[in-house]
C-alpha cells in the first residue's frame, strides 16, 4: 500500500522500527466486528471471539452480507469498528450503571457511538444524538430507531445551536470529523485525499466544535472527545488545547497491558498492528468544579412544548401497544403522529424542545387514520413495545421476502394488524385482511439486492 510521503514520515516519528508492522497490517483484511443490543436477545455471538474492552462487541470469522441477515435489520446487534468500542470501556470506569444523567453524542452519523451509548447507560440515562449534516440524518435516524431504545431523541444541528443548553449535560461524546487516516485500510479514498493541509484544516474545525461543546458540559460532567487518525494535531495537540482553554483535567484509565493501547500525552491511540481493530485515538476531559452563580436551565420547568398532549379518549387505544405504558406520556405532533415519551424525560425534552428546531423524541406511536391506529414502523422495533401484541414468526426466507417489500402467503387465523418475526425478533408491520396481506415496511427500508 502507497502511503503519503509526509504522512509516512510523521508516523516515523511515533513507531519507529513499527513502521514495517504498521504497514503490513493495512495490507491485510480489516477484521470485522459488531456489538450484540443486549435489548434484543440472539444467537447472532455464539462462541465468536469477543473485543477485550467491550463486553458486547465480537468479531466475525468472515464478513458475511448483512443485507441478507434478518437480525442485522431488526437492530439485534450494530456493526461497528473494535477500536472505537473502547467508549464502552471509558462509560464502565467513569459512569455508574445506575446513575441517571443526560448526554450528547454531538457528532452522531451514522449512529455506532450512540447505540454503544445508549446500551452502556443506565435505562433512565437521556441521550441526545445530533448529525450537522442533513443528509446523513437519515441513516442515523434509521440504526437509533432499529436499536430500539426510547430514552434516545434525535436532533440536526450545528454545534452553535446548543448555546442555551450550557451546562446542561452530564457527558457530551464529540466524535470530530478528521483527516481519516485510520480508514486507510478500508478506503483508498481516504489515502488520495489525505494531505498536510487536511489535517490543519480538520485541526481547525475540531478546535471550533470543542470550542462550543465545552461549555454545555456540567462542573464535574465528562467529555469524550475521539478521531479515527494518528497525528498529534488532531489529537493530543488538540486534547492538550482543551485543558488549557477550558478548565478541563484528564482522566485516566486502567487498562491491561495485554490490550496494547497507546498512552499518549493527552489521550490513548490504538494502530492496526498492535490491536485487532483500526486506527483510533480517544481522550476523556472532567470539567473542573468552580465556585460561579451560573445554575445550569436543568432546573427551570418549561410549559410550552411543540406538541400538544394526546387527547384522554385516544390514549387507551395506544397504550396496549407498550409493555409498562404507565411509564409514558403521549403526545401528537402537527402532522397527527402519536409520540410516547418516557415519563421522567418530559422536562427534559421539554427544555431541549425550546433551544432545537429541529429533533425528534420518545417513540412515534403512529397516527389515527378515520378513527383507525395505524402503527409505526419505529414502533415495531422498540424495545418498549408490549409482548402482548399479536405476531407470527417466519423463516428466513419469508423474512427477506418481507424487507424487500414484497408479499408472501400467511397460514394464520390472525386478522388485523400483525407483528412479523424471526427468531423472536420484530421486523415490523402486515396487515391481514381476508383475500390478502398488505406489507407496511417503509418503502426507504426495503432490501434492493437479490435474495434468491
């Protein structure tokens, strides 16, 4: 593999006699891993080998088609990259299982960080994951929906836009844009477009990000900030950059030396030769406690909210379709969708609802169609969703013929509206009528490729 002249060099300075190694390995597959929900029992682990420092993360013997898994589309497990995982690691050794707090994954797209947060937080954690980029909001919006978890509300916002929310967060996760030089292996692309100049307009821009992330961190709150690239710039330069501007101190981390991660200066850097992952660097900051007058807005109670209160006489008829419905508070948009909002996080986005235009919370129900309910697809993969609901199982192949949209015959007295399944998983919604089925997979969800 030809590697950038400069870049090469300034890796030198880091490995020395490794360079060899380190160039050997991106030469070699990238292995491939994912993280199992804990939220969606399977079978999908088995006796894989697992990630050191991530309980719920594995690796694949071979990378199989994910496309063509029923699991991978119902949000049974996340494909993720290894290194990256150790944000577990950090939640575990910082972050009590049980304390109740409020995060940001700030820089969200495609959503691995934030399902990784969302199973490594305590059940009545709220986490609020936001993508800058319009474009990319769709798919962060469909892996949060599969994950199912919902205590997570999606927003579509530059950094600037959380100004009214300082010291709002327990934990904000920045996951900054970079100059990608731990994707090597996986996409020449990123090697054609690297170059010293990318890295100082990146450096740049990660500065900006953090710069307007510190201040939504509490006194004594956590910030993770994390590249998949190797410089010092984009890393300690900038880790070191934050102690210094915004009263921030390093924590550190006990890890086992068998796991071959890098201790930098500022930060802990994992290369592709050492661990069974890629290229990766993450630092954890405390916001150091300081004698102010400033009260965080956590504490105001907001009564204007964008959505109105479902009205009394429609809430038994949606409730039945949450296993502890008493636990939530339901809502209708202006587009007529039912939203179910866990109870204790009304305040919550009730707050954030005054500061962001544009976000999403809880659970979208569905919505009342000539005084019928018709359920979401979002619905369908929620971990809240009441086991009482009337389903049938299929086999693999009537459940690829399901995600691409297509019909198939259903030996089922069943009438109505029916939750699909394999191997106990939710796929989402038919609807059994007396001469036929009608599929109700979204259209934007549907498999393209051949499964026959």
């Amino acid at each position: 593999m030809q590697l950038p002249e400069s870049f090469e060099k300034e890796l030198t300075s880091y490995l020395n006699t490794e360079l060899t190694d380190f160039k050997m390995a991106l030469s070699k597959d990238a292995p491939t891993s994912a993280r199992i929900n804990p939220k969606k029992p399977s079978v999908i682990q088995q006796s894989k080998p697992t990630v050191s420092w991530c309980s719920d993360g594995f690796y694949f013997d071979q990378r199989p088609v994910f496309t063509l898994d029923p699991r991978f589309h119902a949000g049974a497990y996340y494909v993720q990259e290894a290194s990256s995982m150790f944000i577990a690691e950090i939640i575990r050794q910082v972050v009590p299982k049980d304390k109740k707090i409020k995060a940001l994954d700030l820089c969200a797209a495609p959503g691995g960080k934030s399902t990784l947060l969302a199973a490594a937080l305590s059940d009545d954690s709220f986490l609020l994951t936001n993508e800058v980029i319009r474009s990319r909001v769709s798919i962060l919006k469909q892996n949060i929906h599969k994950w199912g978890y919902p205590n997570v509300a999606v927003s579509n916002h530059d950094s600037r836009d959380f100004k009214g929310l300082k010291q709002y967060f327990d934990l904000v996760l920045v996951d900054a844009p970079c100059s990608g030089e731990g994707l090597f292996r996986k996409d020449q692309k990123a090697i054609e477009e690297w170059s010293p100049e990318n890295v100082q307009l990146c450096y740049a821009r990660q500065r900006r990000i953090l710069e307007e992330a510190a201040p939504l961190v509490k006194e004594g709150g956590l910030l993770i900030y994390s590249t998949c690239t190797y410089n010092h710039f984009e890393n300690e330069d900038t880790g070191q950059w934050l102690i210094e501007n915004h009263d921030f101190e390093q924590v550190h981390f006990n890890i086992p030396n068998e796991w071959n991660i890098e201790q930098r200066r500022v930060g802990y850097q994992f290369y592709p030769h050492r661990v069974k992952g890629e290229g990766f660097f993450v630092a954890c900051f405390r916001k150091k406690m300081e004698q102010t007058q400033f009260k965080a807005n956590s504490i105001l109670k907001f009564t204007n909210f964008s959505m109105k209160r479902l009205p009394k006489k429609q809430v038994p008829l949606v409730a039945p379709y949450l296993q502890s419905a008493k636990d939530f508070s339901f809502f209708i948009k202006s587009n007529q969708q039912i939203v179910a909002i866990p109870s204790s996080q009304v305040d919550i986005c009730m707050h954030i609802d005054q500061v962001l235009q544009r976000k999403g919370f809880g659970i979208e129900m569905g919505q009342f169609k000539r005084d019928q309910f018709i359920p979401s697809h979002q619905l369908a993969l929620s971990t809240a969703i009441s086991t009482n609901v009337q389903h049938i199982e299929l086999t693999k192949e009537q459940a690829l013929i399901f995600l691409k949209k297509e019909v198939f015959p259903v030996e089922s007295s069943l009438q109505g509206w029916t939750l699909v399944q394999y191997q106990g998983l939710n796929l989402g919604w038919i609807k059994i009528l007396k001469n036929r089925i009608n599929n109700y997979l979204p259209k934007e969800w549907r498999i393209r490729m051949e499964i026959r």
